[in-house]
C-alpha cells in the first residue's frame, strides 16, 4: 500500500452555517432534482448515460420523498486492497494525481453483488472492483468559470484515499445513495469496475468534520460535513454548485472556494464552480473505459 499524502494541514475561516439539520432517518429524496441550470439542492446534470441500470426494486427505506439510510441494507464483504496506490504532488502550478482507484486504507464489499446477499433483492450489480489508471492534473490556482459547469456522468473528483466521486445520480437520473445497494462504505463498481462514491462515505477520513476530505476536477478542495464551529452544514448554507467562499490552505496554496460534504443530496457537487483544464477532461475519458483481465488481488477481513 503506498500514498504520498499532498499536505492536508487545513486553515478554514468559518462562514455561517444554518443550525438546523436534517433528521439522519428522514432524509430528503432527491429524486426530480435535475436541472439544465445552475439551482441550490439540485445536479446541474450535463446529461445521463445511456443503457440505464442501477437497483431494479425500490426498497423500502424509502418512504415518498424521504428515504431513511438507516434501514438500508449494505452489500456484503470487507475486503482490503494491499496494492492501493494514490499519490498527489504540487508541480508548479499544477497538482499532479497519480492512483489505481482502489481505496487506500479503507475496505470495500464484495462484487459482483452475491445471490445470497440480502442487497441482490434489490441491486444486482453484476460489476467487479478493478484497477484504473488515475493520472490527471489539477489546477493548484483554481479559476472560477463565468457560469457554472454542468456535472457529466463518471468521476468529477477524488478523494484523499483515492476513490473517484460521482455526481448523486444513478444511470436512471435517481438519487444513486438512495435507490443503489452500496457497500459498508456506501461505494460501488460501475461497468469498467471503478470503484466511486456518490455520497459522504463513512469510510473517508474526516467526513463529519472541516477537513479537506477530496478534490473536484476544476481544482477546488472538498471538505467535510462540519464548520470549523463544528455545525452541521446543509444545503441552505451552500450555493448551487454545493460549495461557498472560505479561505482554506492547503500545503501552502490558499483557496477562496471549497465544496462541502452533506447529509443531504446532492452530497458532494451540484455543478462546477471553476475552469476544467482540456487535458483533465480528455484524461479521465481516456482513463475510463472497459477493463479485461482479472481483478487485481483481494485480501479479506473478517
């Protein structure tokens, strides 16, 4: 297992934060919430894949337009990746990120989805964990675009142990955190066996606090689902890309803009609030793709 840790110390100037928070068994479907534009609580979506899939049967942790993550079930399996690689390096006035894809540190379930695992009556996810190849470069001077970004389908960003995020959106336009069957870290294989978040998995070091906790691709940190006052952030708090201006430093590079973590979907990004570099975007379409080959070796963990 090797990651070469880019400087995490964060410095964060509190921005106001809404008391209120959601009820952690009654959260807010995000079913509908698509739009062509820029709108708080909503994926500025670029457009769905084709082909479909996601969970076949709605389950019963969803009650209307709430759903509550308690009473869903996680596929089965704890398993560790011994050969997890992730690796970011301020080169001038990029950040270069090196990785496989598979979670450093940190476990996933097992896949293809078991037909003895309570998750396949709802989620058949015939997919495997796979490496992928994580070589792109982000601004470390991120730009805000004029307007914002619409979010495509596949990765929009990273963590710091080096899983791929994605939009809240299953292939069906649903709300993916709450229609998917994820893992004990609420993260799944996709076709060419990427394993990716669409939400804040409980898994990721400093989810529920003001840490840098990832990276979108136009360069901007993500931090967790807490201020530096240690309130809960939601929704009301944040613009219609899920982020806001702070001032946060990151290994000696100062960022006027963060995303935040939330409860509630979208969870990670609604748009993109800066400039993507052509070679990023060209990268991470190169990088994804249909992988053959077995996959790589699996340590299990009772």
């Amino acid at each position: 297992m090797r990651r070469k840790r880019f400087g995490l110390a964060l410095v964060a100037v509190a921005a106001a934060t809404s008391a209120q928070a959601h009820d952690a068994t009654s959260l807010p479907l995000g079913d509908g919430h698509v739009s062509r534009s820029p709108k708080v609580g909503y994926v500025y979506s670029c457009g769905l894949a084709a082909g479909g899939g996601g969970a076949h049967r709605t389950g019963e942790w969803i009650h209307g337009d709430t759903w509550n993550p308690l009473d869903k079930p996680h596929v089965q399996g704890r398993i560790y990746w011994p050969d997890a690689v992730f690796d970011m390096q301020s080169v001038g006035d990029a950040v270069e990120v090196k990785g496989n894809g598979l979670p450093v540190g940190q476990p996933t379930g097992q896949f293809p989805i078991a037909r003895n695992d309570a998750a396949y009556a709802y989620d058949r996810n015939p997919n495997t964990i796979r490496t992928q190849k994580l070589d792109v470069s982000i601004p470390r001077h991120p730009q805000k675009s004029a307007s914002p970004g619409c979010l495509p389908m596949g990765m929009i960003g990273f963590t710091t142990t080096g899983v791929a995020l994605y939009n809240a959106l299953d292939a069906q336009g649903r709300d993916a955190a709450a229609h998917e069957v994820q893992d004990l870290c609420d993260g799944h294989p996709e076709r060419s066996g990427q394993y990716h978040y669409h939400s804040a998995s409980p898994c990721l070091p400093g989810s529920e606090s003001n840490t840098v906790v990832g990276w979108a691709l136009d360069g901007y940190p993500i931090l967790g689902m807490k201020d530096a006052s240690g309130n809960q952030v939601i929704n009301a708090d944040l613009d219609a890309c899920h982020g806001r201006a702070e001032t946060v430093t990151v290994d000696g590079a100062r960022y006027d803009y963060a995303y935040r973590l939330t409860a509630e979907y979208p969870y990670t990004l609604g748009c993109y609030t800066g400039q993507i570099r052509p070679e990023t975007r060209n990268a991470v379409r190169t990088d994804r793709g249909p992988r053959r080959g077995p996959p790589p070796g699996q340590q299990r963990r009772p």
